[in-house]
C-alpha cells in the first residue's frame, strides 16, 4: 500500500518542530536560524526569494548560518543569485544545486564557482521558464519569501515589489511546502493583502528592510549624443514605420533615449497616440516626461523602482496600484504581458554574431538571462492581430495572406563599439568558449538570431525580416557594424544591394541628420529634470543626486 | 491640468451607487441586477467569467436581465464564451464586442452571431494570450467572477476550480476596477483562502451553485482498435524514442487510449519512470491506472474536473492541493507550465492541411482555440535543455552544436477519417473560407505547421522534423493520410523515399502488431473499472454510470 499522502506529513513533521521557536506565526528574528533548521532537510529545494529587485536578505544570512553537517546538498531555485550570501550557500556546502535566471553582480563569482565545481548547474532560465517549472518539476519544499509588512496571521502586504513572490508562494504552498516570510515590519493591520494568510507558514520581523537595488534608473546626463543619434534612427525608422502601440523597452542607456524624446523627436514625427500607448514596462524614470506628455495610457510593472513610489502612486490610472494606493507589480503576468501582447521588444545587448544571436556572456561573467529571452521571442501561439505584427510578418513571408502569421518586433540596439572600445560585433559570441568550458549542451545565448528583427547601431538599421538568406543576414549585419574587424569585412556590393532592397537602411536613408543628435533633444536632460517632470513626486535614491 | 485619477474616482463613484444594494460586501441575490446596474457602464470592458469549466452563470442571467438603453456597447473579454446567456447579452444589445478563446457548445451560435454582424470579433485568443492582454490593453473594468464559497469580508475559495479567478480578478481590482463574485454558499470562514477580500468588492450567494461541465472524461467503453493502435505507435514511436517526462495531453480519445494503454502496453515497453512522470494536465480520469500503478511523479492542472476531487484529496502528492485538501488548479500558471516546462504537446485535432497546419474550424462553428495554440506551440525563449528536447531540435537541425537549440514535441493525433467518414487530410483548411466570409486577416488555426513535430494516423508517424522541404513534407503528410483523397494522391516513390529516411514509420517498421492492438490492452475498460481503480474514490459524472 502506496502513501500517498508523504508530502503532508512530512510538512506537519517539520511544523512541529518549528512550532516551540515561533509565537502562533510569529517568529522573533533571534529564533530564525533555529527555525530554519527544523523546516529545511538537506536535499530540499528552496527558493531563497531572489528576485530582479527584492532579497529576502535577512533569510538568506540566516540559511547561511546553519551547519552543514545539518543541513546539505541544498538545491536553490530562485530568479535571482544577486546576494554574497547566497554564493556563501555554494561555498559553505550548504546548498549544492542551482536553476536559477538572473545574477547581476553575483555574475563573476557565479562563473568562478561554477569553474571550481562549488555549484551543479541545473539550468539557466529565462524567469517565467523557472516559474513554469515550479508547477512541474522544480517545486519548491521551501520558500523563503521578502514582504513589506505582515499580521499575526501572516496576511501579507509585498509593496511595490510584488515581483515573484506569488508565484513562488502558490507552487510552495499548494504542494504541501513550508512558506516564510521575512517582513521589515509586523503590524495589526496591512494596508491591503497581496498574499492571503493562509498560504503564509511563518513571519520574521527582519532586523533592517529587505534589500531593493534601483536597476532601471539611466541617468539622462549619461546618455551620448551616439545613443541619440540611435534613438532618432529607432523612432523613424521602427516606431514610426511599424507603429508598434504594445511593447517594453529593455534598461539600457539607448532605450533611455528613446524615451527622452518621444516629448520631443517623437512628437515633431507626429508619432503621440499613435505608438507606445500601452507598456510592460519596469517603472522606468526616463518614461516620466512621455507620460507627462500625455503620451502613455497604461503601465504594468515587473517590479518597481526606488524613488518611483510617490510618482506611481499619484498616476493610478496609467499604473497598476492597490487600493491602499501603491503599485502592484508581477513579474508573471508582466512578462506574460511581453510575450503574447506586446507587438515590440527592444533592448540592447553586449555581442551579436554574424547569425544575429546576440550574448551577454563574457568568458568570467555568467549574468543570466533574467527577462530577455522571453520578452526578445515570437511566440508563436500569439492569435490575435496588429497592424505592427502583421506588416513584420508579410515582411518575412515576402507577402500577405491567410496563413502568414505576425511577427513580434525584436529590436537590438548596440553600439558598434562598446565599454572599452570591445567590438559589440564578432564572428563567434564569447558565450561558446564559455559553453566548451562547462561542457554546456546549449550556449547561453541571450536572443538567437531567427527572433530578431532589427538590429539598431550608429550606422543604420540592418532588417532581418526582408533578408532571404544566412548570407542576407551576414551581409545586413556586417553592413551595420561600422568599424569593428565584422563591420570592416562587409562585401560592399552586396551591402549596397542590402540598402537598396531597404534591408540596410542608413540615416540619410531616413531622413534622420546626425548633426540634430545632440543632447538639446532631449525631454530630460539630468535627474533634477525628472524630478521637474514628476511635480517633485519622483524621488530619486542620493546616489542619483548631485544637487 | 489632466486628472490621473479619473479611474479611482469613477470606481467610488459607482461603489457608492452601488452600496444600497448591499450589505457592506454582501449582496442578496435579488438585488444583484440592481447592483450591478450600478457598477457596470456602457462601454465597460467586462470580465463575465466563463471559463474552459467554471461559469459565473448566476451573474450572467443577471446581467442579461439589463435594460439595453441604460447598458450597451459593453466589450467582453472572457475566456469561454459558452451559456446561452453569452449570446443573449450580444443578441439582447447589451454587449457588442467580444473578445474571446473558447466557445465549446456555442461555437455555432458564435459562427451565427459573427455572421449576421452581432458580435464585433476583436480576436479569438489562445488562453495565456488573452491573460497577458488583461494587463495590457484589455483590462477589464469590472469582473463578475465565480466561487465555491466567500465570508462577509470576501475571502474567497475558488474550490477545486480556481481556473481563471487569479488571473481575473489581479488585473481588475489592482487597476481600479470592480469584482463581483457569485457564490454558493456565504459562511462564517471560508476552507482556505484563494483570493483575499481585500480584491474582492462584493458576494451575491447565487440560487444554486455555479454551472461546471465535465469536459476531461473520456469513456474508456467508446476507446476503438483505431485508437488503440495509434497510441501504441505513439508509445512506440515517440515515447520510447524520444522519452518526454514532462508533458501534456489533449482532450481526445487518442489520448486517452495513450494514457489507458501506460500500465499495460508502456510497462511492456519499459517505459515506467522513464517518460510522462510530471505532467500540465486536466484531471483526466483515465489517467487513474497510470497513477495508481506509480507512473505519476507530479501534475498540475488547469482546472479540475466533476467527479474526481475526492480522488485527488486523497492523492496530494501528486495533484497540488490546499491545507484544506481540496485541489488547487490554476489556467495561467499551468498554461505556462505546458508552455516552458513540457516536453511534448499532443493532441487531436479535426482538419491537417499538407503543410501541417490544423484546424477545428468547420464553416459552421468556431470553437475557439482554448489552450492548443500555447501548448502546442515551440517556446523560442526556453533555454533549459532535456534529452527529448535536444533530441527533437537537433534532428530538425541535422545535427547537434552549442547554437542548436531544441524544440517541443507538438504531436497530431488523427484519424485519417473523422467523424461521419470526413476526411481529416484537406488541400484546404476550411478555416481558410471562414476567413474570407469574416474578413479575418489571419485564419484561425489551431497549430500552425511550422511548430508540428510528428502527425500520428492508423497508418504510421510523419515526423516532420526529418523533413527539409515543403515537398517533404506534403509527401510525408499523404504517407500517412490513408485513403483519404489527400492519402490516395501520394507520390508512391517519394513516400518510400522518406520511410528509408526514416520520416515515415509503418507500425511494422516500429515493431507494433496491429493484431494486437484492441480492448485487451487498456488498462480499464469501463468507467466502473476507473472507480475501481481509484479504490473507489473516483465518482463519475450520473451520465457516464450506467450500473
């Protein structure tokens, strides 16, 4: 006779013995690591919540304070690596495994331990694959989840960052799994509940606030007069050509400029109401002056900014926020969002080879993929039409008809040289010396180049769609790679062919002059004048301020 | 100076026109018309949930009661578009676009409807698709939602068919919207919470309890020899070679011969623990003898199905339940599930076209996509590997490399005659003549060809991954096509071509005896034998007991 009934029991095995360090499912910060001890079983899998933005910190210092001898061979599944602590897991012997999506400032040290054998990679994700597998065969025993505040009863209000937690709560604690929640503050009452009680095991009032990092702050100081000209060249000659009214923009420096000038390059194009009206977006400063313009209708949010909270909340009707009045976010439902309603993803990347598969890997930094792949991918169970992704899929089919499906508009923008005058351009993506090194199946590769529509540099924009070959495509993007050893083997003939079937188009092409690329163009052209824009409501975090 | 907060004020507004009717949150059902002629406008976005199962039907005659002079032009944006009552509200001028997935037994009354221009079609969605426009440009303004049972403060238990309540409801209450929800029952404390009140503006307790149609269960008694014979080929021919663990299944009896076959046919094989052990999937009672004979690691499901929740109350280890022991379903997040974390698609499907493409469009009746075009689609932006998948993908590469990536198993199971002898293989889709009729720009097709791997016929398996051309694979479509017109028009040589290649596979080229192929092997052979199996925890539907 089979037991089928194994995962309950073991829950209420571990319950029990959590129960004498927490007060109902209140547990003192002090009791946290001894509570860790009786919840978590070496083999387990815990998802340490790690998101883009939010770190339940205070949790991971504590997982990282048990004995090894207790509690080993960990399997971390979480969106995030992004923390000290959460590399001290690996070091220690605490943890052993990792699926993960996203590492950020972790990305160096996570290729250092994957060389030295400290870390058994599952996989790298893009972050709603790793949520999917939650449901199917990655589901958490344990989740250890960040929150703004909670009751007594563990009702629990996330904030702004809403981010992941949902996701990870519901495969945890519908599958007999232990839920805790780190939280800055217990109180009697939340102000609304993002997670019902009833899915919450445990509540540990932190020490310090659960740490947030800004990560989609670009200031418009730093934005170079080359990102504008690119911005200008992405405006005429995407924007304005396919009118894509649904989309994200990626956090570089170049879409930060094509922010910037919607107000101004973008309204002289006649462009307002006609393009990116509706946005999943991160709550991006830079959008402050377009949305203040009247250029935006809706908003919804993978997580939130620092600074942006006061802003968000006075534009209800372009956010998403609660009824206490703070934004809701979702990194779920938001890059769901990307994939299936939006017409445009366009975002900037490190490398791009001759196929058009573009990397952020460098041979010692593994950074993961976070959204990118997702929002960066044509999904092809998309039904429903758009002008946008209509005109991007007759272009690829070379025509129209019944059974010539759109085509989401997948957007690189690079410049040809990038930080340390490296190429962005190059025959083979660093990211497969990388895969030899590892003995990886699949090279981490950001966007493969047969999603890629567009790719934006200085020099033009080379169209992937009305290129009919693989030596269509070299040409096209040798024909854009200005000065870079790809850029300088371009055949010129057959790039002057390229441009004149409109694949290569250059800014004179456009109409675009490199002489109006400066930065007068732009709606902002530092923090303070985000701060103008906002009516003082956007507060931006001091390192952002030099005033 | 522009109000951004028109929506927060027009949301008060219509609370306070609405608060006389209730009492705090409760709302007598007598007064729910009245109520709801407060809150909801003419031009609103509704949500009326009609999901693939779970119907807010009590709403819905509520709103139907409207005068049409005070509401009209409401634009629905549901799911399922399945009562009577859908209809009426376009029919009786209340409503006037729609946007939609599913019609199931409304899908003449919606080809009517379209055709004598009384429903505006915005788009037919696959599932997720119209999930993620919920939060982009199709958010509703008011949702008039379904559950089990709610307290005065609107705590809500979805019960076994939470379906699509989360998604609905986040993307309503959190953009100042308004969430009406029916309920069985109002108590004094819900069995757990799946929705906090918080979300939830107010509960009518609905004269009877909300309409839910077992749509999953498959009569072993009506599974034929045909069927019997395609499953073992698949198990032959796909599970064996290409070893899928995580999957999921259509609705047809194709696939429920696969699943009755697992214990008998599939342990013969030696293919227990090494295929179909994590599943996205309805709870379909055929799978019981594969469960209860240890085939089943996990399953998540979209929803749940009549008849079957005691038995998974009684299987939490493998379905995902609550702490009240009741099963937790979820259609976005399994739909992502069968998105990024399975291995295989396979399904039925009514109409193959000799690129692949496949319908279940008739002239007459639009069923909708449901979640076909998600499931069965190749997601671009998966970047973990598994054997099948890699296999999969290097085939149709010819080879394997660090850029090659892998790809779904999308498997057509198909009878080369349907029902009432219609051939299934067509030169022409009939989705394509409803397309010209409608003026739709894209066909409706359920799965287009590009993404199909293997089709499935009583005469062999097309892969289609070997294929590297459209002749290829219009030749490799009539080998298998039987003696249907498109079958009996095959190039005989360029058929036997593609078997030596290994593109064609006759059930004697895998092994499979079709002698052998008949009841004999189905693990249960009634609906009783089901209920045994379950140790009798399973209760079929009354229509399917007949003892």
């Amino acid at each position: 006779m089979r037991d089928w009934t194994r995962q309950k029991t073991e829950r209420a095995t571990r319950m029990d013995a959590a129960a004498p360090f927490a007060d109902g499912k209140v547990v003192a910060a002090d009791n946290a690591t001894d509570m860790l001890r009786r919840v978590i079983k070496s083999g387990d899998r815990v998802c340490l919540e790690g998101d883009n933005q939010k770190q339940a910190d205070f949790l991971a210092s504590c997982l990282a304070q048990v004995d090894p001898a207790d509690i080993h061979d960990l399997h971390i599944v979480q969106s995030g690596l992004v923390l000290p602590e959460h590399l001290d897991l690996f070091r220690l012997g605490i943890a052993k495994k990792l699926d993960f999506s996203y590492s950020g400032p972790q990305s160096g040290a996570i290729a250092r331990a994957l060389d030295q054998g400290k870390i058994e990679l599952g996989a790298i994700h893009t972050y709603i694959e790793l949520f999917a597998r939650y449901y199917v065969d990655l589901t958490p025993n344990v989740a250890l989840i960040a929150g703004v505040c909670a009751d007594r009863d563990g009702n629990l209000y996330t904030g702004p960052n809403t981010e992941d937690t949902p996701t990870i709560v519901e495969a945890t604690a519908y599958k007999s799994g232990v839920v805790i929640a780190q939280v800055n503050k217990i109180v009697d009452k939340v102000p609304r509940v993002d997670i019902p009680g009833d899915q919450i095991d445990f509540v540990v009032e932190a020490p310090r606030p659960f740490y947030v990092e800004p990560l989609f702050t670009r200031d418009p100081g730093a934005v170079t007069d080359s990102q504008i000209l690119m911005a200008m060249i992405a405006l005429k000659g995407i924007y304005a050509e396919y009118r894509p009214k649904r989309l994200n923009h990626g956090i570089g420096f170049a879409t930060a400029a094509i922010e910037l000038l919607l107000p101004t390059y973008g309204e002289k194009l006649g462009l307002r109401g006609e393009v990116a009206t509706h946005w999943a977006l991160n709550p991006h400063p830079t959008l402050i002056p377009a949305i203040e313009s009247g250029w935006v209708e809706q908003i919804h949010c993978f997580g939130s900014e620092v600074g942006m909270d006061r802003y968000m909340s006075a534009r209800p009707d372009v956010y998403f926020t609660g009824k206490d009045g703070t934004l809701r976010s979702n990194r779920l439902m938001c890059q769901n969002a990307g994939l299936y309603a939006c017409d445009m993803f366009i975002g900037s990347t490190l490398q791009i080879d001759l196929a058009g598969n573009s990397s952020t890997v460098t041979p010692d930094r593994i950074a993961g993929f976070g959204g990118a792949p997702n929002m960066g991918s044509d999904a092809h169970g998309r039904r429903h039409v758009s002008d946008a992704w209509l005109k991007a899929g007759r272009e690829a089919a070379g025509g129209a008809g019944p059974l010539v499906r759109g085509r989401k508009l997948v957007v690189q923008m690079v410049e040809t040289f990038g930080e340390g005058m490296k190429p962005a351009f190059v025959e083979e993506l660093d990211s497969l010396a990388l895969a030899r090194k590892l003995n990886m199946e699949l090279a981490p590769v950001m966007i493969f180049g047969d999603d890629v529509t567009h790719i934006v540099t200085e020099e033009g924009i080379a169209n992937l769609l009305l290129c009919r070959n693989a030596d269509d495509v070299e040409q096209a993007i040798r024909g854009v790679a200005g000065y870079t050893p790809v850029g300088m083997a371009r055949d010129r003939a057959k790039v002057e062919a390229l441009r004149q079937r409109g694949v290569i188009r250059r800014p004179e092409d456009l109409g675009v002059d490199p002489m109006e690329a400066n930065r007068n163009l732009l709606a902002a052209r530092s923090i303070r004048d985000l701060v103008t824009w906002s009516d003082g409501l956007y507060s931006p975090p001091s390192k952002f301020r030099n005033w």
